[in-house]
C-alpha cells in the first residue's frame, strides 16, 4: 500500500486552500513524488547549433537510478499532443536525460513561452515549469541542477547547468512606431533584467541599409530600456539589436528589422491576398489595381494575433504578384522567404492583410465556426488533390479550393468551394447553384443540407470582372428550407420563381458564368461557369444556342450533386435525376 507522507497531506491542503482563494484553477493531475525534475528547456530548435529540435532536460534529483519508461511530457493541459518516454529508459544517480519534444505526435515551446508538464507512468504531475521569451541562445534552467533557483543562461543539453552564466534577460522588444515614415523618429523599448549580478552595458547596435552605424546607449525608467534611432529616408532597411551585458560576463541579444515608408499617401485600396497554400506553405498577395504598391509598413496577421509578416523595402506594380513563403521553407518560387510558420491546410484560419495605419485591407478566414487551430474536415493536406485556398479569377473572386500558384496567375474557375462556413456557423457549404435558364431568365439555388438557411446577404455575381457585376443579393427574411429551392429571376422571367429582382442577362447563347458567395465575401459557395475551353472570355456566343428548340436549362442533375447538365427547365422544383446531354464547349 502506497504511504501518505506528511508532505504530501501539506500539499494537499495547501492545494485546497488556494483554490478557496482564487478563480477556478487550471485542473492538473494529481501531485506524484518522483525525484526527477524538468531540469532545462529549449524552446528555438532549429535556429542554433543548441538544438535542430525544441528539447526538455531531465534530471534525476536522487542518489537512486529511476526507470522513467512511460513518463509523459507534454504542455499543454488537454494532453493532446505530448511526448512518452521509451520503455526500458532509465536515469542514472544525479544524471540527465535529453528528450526532444518537437517531433511526430509531440509539441512545440513557443520561443515567446511556453510551459512543461511533466508526469510519472502512474499519470502523476511530478514537475512543472513555465518560461518567458527566449532568444536562440538562452535556454531556461535550474541552476544548480535540480534547485528552485531558475536561470535564463547559455543551454547545456544532456549535461549539467552549474556553473553556466545567467544571461540578462531581454523581453517586450518594440519599436513605434511601428512602420515608421521618412518624418519620424523610432524610439526602440525593451523590458532588460540583469539575470545575475548587474547591468553593465544596455545598448542598441544598429545598421543602415546594412552598413553599421554608432552604438546608442538605452536609458532606462526601471527595467524599461529605451533609445531613439532618428529619421531616415524612405526606403530605408534599418536591422537593430539590443544587446545587455551583465556583471556576470553573460550577454543577451535580441532583434528587430523596418523599413522606412514614404510619408506619402498611398492608395493600397488594389492590394488582395489572392491565394494562401498551406501546403507550399506560400501567400500570394496580388494587385489588382492600376496604381504600383511599396509594400514597406504593410503586414499580413494570423489569427488575430501575431504579426506573421511585415513588407519591406519592394513594390508591387499594377497586374502583379507578390509572395511569401514561410521561414525555413524550400523556395516554391516566392519573392521571398520571411514570414512565419503555420500556414496550415487543416485548420481555421485567418489571416489579415493590414496597411502600415493597422487598417485592414483584406481577410482570408477558413473556419468552421470553432476557435482558430482547431482542425477543420476536410484536411486539404491529406487529399489529391492538394488544394490552395485562392480567389478565382484573381483578385476579384471569393476564395475557392484551387491548383497551386505560387506567384502566377490562379485558375479562372476554383475547383470547389471551401467546405466551411466563414466564421459563422451557418454551413453555407450545403447550398448550390442547382439551376440556370437563359430562356426562364431564372437562377434557382438548392439547400442541399438537413436545416433552413438564411439567404440574407449571400450574393450571386454574374460574369465576374473588375466590375465585380453584382446580379442579386438576398433580404433579410429570405430562408431557404432544407432540401427546398429558392429561385430568382429577373424581370419577366418565368412564372414560379420566388423573387423577380435579378439584374438581367442570362443568356442562352453566350459564355456566362454566375458566382453563388457567402455574405461579407468569406467564401466562394458555387460557380456555375460556360466558358469556351482555354478561352476564359466571357459573353462570347457559343454553339450551339440553347435560345432556339430545343430550349434547355443548365442543371444539376442529380439536385446538389449533379454536375450541370442540359435539362428541360424546372423553375422551383426539382431537376431531372439525369441530364438530357453535355454542357457543350468550344
Ligand atoms: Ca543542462
Ligand atoms: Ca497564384
Ligand atoms: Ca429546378
């Protein structure tokens, strides 16, 4: 039977009075009482020779080997992702275990912090940890080994921390503003603690369109370090580093970039995102005006949150392409390679498109209408083909699956829709352009799914163009039923439809395309597109003319799922089950 020491009914007590005190506590697993602690953690794998993978050290605190077979590591409470440890592992007397934490079925530190559970094959916490920001070459760490006393120091992988200098610690690195023009001064911040001993030196170095410029000592208001760098002429690449010496010997740095912007006003009202690959891990920005765009000051933002990119000193001419890939990534053709990670072909996701004021210019937003990072079904990682989320055409469509590509022109017509629900959890996804009779002069739209959905605001495009030719948009009582349609038609045209409100031209003679869109623009629903093949001309003639006998409807057939089809026309209700030919095409 397993002793209930005196300090474990401490702790439980001590336990039970803080959670008297304060808001709910985080629910942790209960408290075991291994020897081995987490004795250092690294959170920037890859970017220094301290580690190509985020690492935990673990230290066995006793003068016996403990078997830590089944251990678990993880950070994050919920468990999903972790680490178990090996069977048949063992740590020796006072000796060290690396364990790497970033890999297949494991988690990533956050090099701005993270925390480390740690618990015995039994599922009892034994340690636990939390870090703040750490630079490539800081590791956080017990030193001495085992202690309570923490250090940010140089990291020791497998072996002991004793002995290794503490580094100051550099935290809340800003610049503002933060896209500065040609007419301001940058004053650079920093939160800077000494580590060990005390501040001996805190100061900026800095380069100008990479040529080095005099150090600027920083000032302080307490631990808040500060200095001015002056204005500069736009264009300019200014790189700086704050870099802290403390009595110990041990020294910290860390960095930040901008690029001066013209004080000039800038139209940057052409500027889209036109294609996100959570694959190529790429983002494709595009002008679609007929003004060039310096793109110094502008950034895309990922999920409401961190900054993931910021435009330097290059412009984006009328009718271009401009892409990102993310750091680290094998060049699929973009201009470059700077953004940050997490481009994901699985999850909600959104990133925003910002002018160098913070005002947003354009959104792309997967989502299913859960939190951000959950997973979303379908994967598009997982599937053939591997789809890109991309405005078709570009920069005027709503955002549908397509082909990749990078840095070039995307399809004209997407290949589907984004099976989600622009944020909201009305799965807009269910409905389709079922119908399209340029005779009737009718569009019908199917509810293909088990529940009503509200049509208010979703719009139908004709011919999509720069123009962005609105046909029809949907009033706030318009519902569609489950498994129902609802038709428009456009004055005069045919009898049964719900609302005669559409803006003309279906034709049955000419190339046409209509664009079924979620409300707000959030995503592309359906298209239904006669094009000429390899022409993407739209209201050319066609043959043959489905104004003459026999006067055909383009339909689904079957409803929803069918793919279009010729059909006798069926205004309001349902399609033949099978089409009574081919859409012909040039
Ligand atoms: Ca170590
Ligand atoms: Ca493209
Ligand atoms: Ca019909």
């Amino acid at each position: 039977m397993k002793k209930i020491s005196y300090f474990t009914l401490i702790c439980l007590f001590a336990a039970t009075v803080t959670s008297c005190l304060k808001d709910e506590p985080p629910v942790l697993p209960e408290t075991g009482d291994s020897p081995v602690k987490i004795n250092e953690a690294y959170s920037n794998g890859g970017r220094s020779t301290y580690g190509a993978i985020d690492w935990v050290e673990l230290y066995n605190d006793s003068d016996e080997a403990v078997d830590v077979s089944g251990y678990i590591l993880y950070d994050k409470v919920d468990k999903i992702a972790k680490i178990i440890v090996t069977s048949n592992t063992t740590i020796a007397a006072r000796a060290f275990l690396l364990v790497e934490v970033d890999v297949t079925g494991g988690f990533g530190l956050g090099s701005g912090g993270d925390m480390v559970y740690l618990e015995d094959s039994n599922g009892l916490l034994v340690d636990r940890i939390e870090f703040g920001a750490l630079t490539p070459e800081q590791s956080y760490a017990r030193n001495p080994d085992g202690s309570d006393v923490f250090k940010i120091q140089t990291p020791t992988p497998g072996v002991s921390n004793n002995g290794a200098v503490a580094q100051p610690s550099i935290t809340d690195l800003a610049h503002t503003p933060a896209s500065p023009t040609n007419d301001e001064d940058v004053i650079v911040t920093a939160t800077v603690t000494a580590g060990e001993g005390t501040l001996t030196s805190v100061k900026v170095q800095w380069t100008l369109n990479t040529t080095p410029q005099t150090d600027i000592t920083m000032t302080n208001a307490a631990d808040v370090y500060s200095a001015t760098i002056v204005k500069q002429v736009a264009g300019s690449a200014i790189a700086y580093s704050v870099v802290a010496t403390n009595s110990a010997g041990g020294t910290s740095t860390v960095s930040g970039t901008y690029t001066v912007r013209d004080a000039t006003v800038i139209d940057y009202t052409g500027l889209v995102i036109n294609e996100i690959d959570g694959n190529g891990k790429f983002i494709e920005l595009y002008n679609k005006g007929t003004v060039d765009i310096p793109l110094a000051g502008v950034t895309l933002v990922k999920n409401e949150s961190a900054t993931w990119w910021t435009g330097g000193a290059a412009t984006l001419a009328a009718g271009e392409y401009y892409t990102i890939s993310q750091s680290g990534q094998t060049d699929p053709g973009a201009d470059e390679t700077t953004g940050a990670s997490g481009i994901s072909p699985k999850q909600n996701l959104k990133f925003q498109l910002k002018d160098p004021d913070d005002n947003e210019l354009d959104v792309f937003f997967r989502s299913n209408g859960e939190a951000l990072g959950t997973i979303v079904i379908p994967a598009y990682d997982a599937t053939t083909p591997k789809y890109a989320f991309a405005r078709c055409p570009d920069g005027i469509g709503a955002f549908g699956l397509a082909e990749p590509s990078c840095d070039i022109a995307n399809p004209f017509v997407p290949a589907g829709a984004i099976a989600t629900d622009g944020g909201t959890t009305v799965k807009y996804s269910d409905l389709v352009i079922n119908e399209v009779d340029g005779n009737g002069k009718f569009v019908e739209i199917h509810n293909k799914g088990t529940v009503p959905i509200s049509l208010e605001n979703v719009t139908i495009y004709k011919n999509i163009s720069l123009a962005n030719t609105l046909w029809w948009t949907g009033g706030s009582t318009v519902t569609i039923a489950a498994g129902g349609f609802y038709t428009i038609a456009q004055s005069g045209g045919a009898a049964g439809a719900d609302e005669y409100t559409g803006n003309g031209g279906i034709s049955p003679k000419k190339t046409v395309r209509f664009d079924l869109i979620a409300p707000d623009a959030s995503m592309s629903i359906d298209v239904f597109a006669r094009v000429k093949a390899d022409d993407n001309t739209l209201d050319a003639n066609c043959t043959p003319d489905y104004g003459s006998a026999p006067q055909y409807s383009f339909s689904r057939c079957p409803d929803g799922t069918g793919t279009f089809g010729l059909a006798a026309p069926s205004c309001n209700s349902a399609n033949p089950a099978t089409s009574a030919g081919a859409i012909e095409t040039n």
